[in-house]
C-alpha cells in the first residue's frame, strides 16, 4: 500500500507541473477523488496538503529563477563600478574606479599651477610668433593627473619626446610633440604655403633637419616654463635627449603620479598638441607655494595682528630684579641661621650690581639714592638677543620644510 501511495504522489506532482496555471482547487478535489478509489482515509485533507506544498515550492523556485536571471540597470551598473555622473562632478569617487585612481592626487590641491600655465600660454604664444613668424595661438586644453605608466602607452605614435632636467629641483619631466605639430612646425619653417594640409610621411624615421627645428621649438618652450615659474622659485629647465620610443623615455616608475597639461597649437589650419608631464616628485621642493591661493600669499602671517602683538608686548609690565650678590652656602648652614646672625658678602657699595628679569641677565649698573628711594645707575646697554625675528623665521621655515 505504500508503494501506491508513493507511485501516486509521483503521478501528481508530474501533473501538477503540466497544469502549473490552473486552479489549485479544482486540482485537489480531483486528487480527493482519486485517493477515496485506493480507499485512502482522509483523501480530501491529503489532496489539500499536496497542492499546498507544490505551490509554494513553485513560488520558491519563480522567486530563485527571477534571482538568478535578474538583469541590472545602467544606474546599478554605474553605482557598482563608481561610474555614476553625480558623484564624478562632484570629486567623490567610489567603487571600482576609485580602487584605480586612489594613488592620484588632483591638481586642484596645487592652485597655484593653473596660474602658471595660463602665464606659460601667454609666454609662449609670443616666443612661437616670432619663431615661425606667423599667427600662432596657443590654448591650454587640460590639467590632469596619469601615472606614468598609462600616460606613456597612451601617446600615440609617431612622435618625439623630449626628456627635460629641472636643475634647481633635481628632476625631470616630459615635453611630448605630436606628428601633426610636427609636420605643420616644419612646413611653416621652410616656407611651407599657407592654407596648405601639412603632408604627414609615414614609415620612415625623423630626419636630423626635422630633429633639429622641434628641437628648437622645444627649447622655446622649456625657456617660457622657467619664465612662467619666475616669480614662484628660481628654474632653469634643460633638454636632455630626443626620443622617438617611448620605452626610452623612462623618467618615473610606471604607477608614479604626474601632472599632465595639454597645450594646442594652431597656425591657421594647421597645428597639433603639446603635452607637457611633471612628476609629483619633480614639483614636489615648491609644493608649498603651489598650494598658495594667489601669488605672494604667506600662510599662518597677518602683518596688523603681528604689530599688534608687537605694540601690546611693549607695554606689558615686567618685575626687574637688582642683585647685590649671590652666593652658594651649604645646606647646613642654611640650616643653622639665627635670628640676628650677620652675613658676611665679598661686595663694596662701590661694585656693580647686576640687573635681571627672572634668570635673564640683562645689565649691569651701581647702586645709590635718588631722593628717598634707592636707585640703580644702568651702565651698560642690555644685552642683545642672539636670535633676531628674521632669523627666527628662517630656522621655523626650514623645520616645515623637513617636516
């Protein structure tokens, strides 16, 4: 009997699976029937339990299906992968991309850097003028932050790059000149006509003619960057070598920080990019002057409030001690004195005395009345700090910069 009962079930929830979308009432009546032709006791109740069961195993499994098959959205695939716009103007990464970028540092924390390109803009739209004897413009694109790494299997070739030395910093950078601003820079110089498409030669290297004029186009360039850095800090910026790979142009380790700037060049229809890339480590000495708000700034100072201060402390009263003598006695002799004892010091009224502010000597003079009160006759200036106010602010400005 049991062996129905188990055959049976097994014929019922094969039916029930062909007969998903019916009426599970109808189902368990005709179950109920079934199961009182076997002579089952209490068939109506069992058929009822059956349907009951398989219905919500069904539920479970659409739930685990509809789970298992559900597709994502592009708004939750942005917020899983940190794509998402709002929070990209708004400077507040997250997800996968802020994993990629956590070791940049944005340029927006160095103000000061925009005001020196926009200066380095302006510099060089003039020296490039009188260079190629054109109408040159000269725009800045874009300030960002690479690694340097990326930015090298980024450039597009052919181009030249131009490693740089910072003298006074000790470092170096990268000045990178694209094909098509080299073509145009060579056609304008050898008398290329205007309104011409410079023609671009491919598969050949860069002659030493061509070599030489981006040479000296970037040596331009390098010369406004010190002048844009003038008023900052004192730079003298050097070509080192040309390359044309840039597996040869290695100035950083590949996951450094740099500051890449964008320059176009156009010369009426024609022109390209200059792209110059600054490690952080290279910038790193003048970092605090980069983080100035406007030029000539100085942190932590206020001239009124120092004056101030300086008028305040000139009428702050002061105890000032004259000491005839000082002498060292014995503990047990401290010990022993009596009322009416007399102290013998190896001092004249005619010796000086000294003149101090609680343990700072100050000077020296004699002692003596004026009128009913007893003076001291200064005979000496005060002794003057060692340390002055400008020294004092060069030795805390080198500390910050250890720091």
């Amino acid at each position: 009997m049991e062996n129905e009962d188990e055959d049976l079930s097994a014929d019922w929830g094969a039916a029930l699976a062909e007969q998903k979308g019916g009426d599970m009432d109808d189902l368990a009546a005709e179950w109920g029937a079934a199961l009182e032709e076997q002579g089952v006791e209490n068939a109506d109740a069992v058929a009822a339990q059956w349907a009951a069961m398989i219905d919500d195993n069904d539920g479970e499994l659409d739930q685990t299906s509809r789970g298992a098959d559900r597709v994502l959205n592009q708004e939750e695939i942005d917020n899983l992968l940190g794509f998402n716009l709002d929070d990209h103007f708004a400077s507040d990464q997250s997800g996968i991309r802020a994993l990629v970028n956590s070791a940049l540092v944005s340029y927006e924390r160095l103000p000061m850097l925009e005001i020196v390109f926009d200066r380095l803009v302006r510099e060089t739209t003039t020296s490039l003028r009188n260079f190629t004897s054109d109408n040159v413009e000269v725009s800045l694109d874009s300030i960002s932050s690479v690694r340097f790494g990326d930015y090298l299997n980024s450039i597009p070739l052919p181009a030249i790059l131009s490693v740089f030395k910072a003298e006074q910093w000790d470092n170096y950078g990268l000045v990178t000149v694209d094909s098509s601003l080299i073509y145009s820079i060579i056609d304008v110089l050898l008398g290329g006509g205007r309104g011409t498409t410079a023609i671009r030669v491919e598969g050949r290297p860069y002659t030493t003619i061509e070599m030489n004029l981006v040479r000296r186009m970037i040596e331009i360039l390098l010369a406004d960057a010190a002048k844009a850095f003038a008023p900052l800090t004192q730079i003298d910026f050097t070509l080192e070598r040309l390359e044309t790979n840039p597996r040869f142009a290695p100035i950083s380790r590949p996951a450094n920080a740099c500051i890449l700037v964008q320059f176009r060049v156009d010369m009426e229809d024609r022109g390209g990019k200059i792209e110059m890339l600054l490690p952080y480590a290279t910038i790193e000495p003048i970092r605090h002057l980069l983080l100035q708000m406007i030029m000539g700034e100085k942190f932590g100072r206020d001239t009124i409030w120092e004056g101030h201060l300086a008028t305040e402390i000139f009428h702050a009263g002061i105890a000032v001690d004259a000491v005839m003598c000082e002498e060292d006695l014995p503990l047990s002799m401290v010990l022993d004195l009596e009322v009416g004892q007399t102290l013998v010091f190896n001092v004249s009224p005619q010796d000086p005395i000294a003149v101090k502010c609680g343990s700072v000597h100050l000077t020296t003079g004699h002692i003596g009345r004026l009128g009913e009160k007893v003076s001291v006759k200064v005979n000496r200036p005060l002794r003057r700090p060692r340390m002055t106010l400008a020294a004092f602010e060069r030795a805390v400005q080198k500390e910050l910069e250890q720091t």
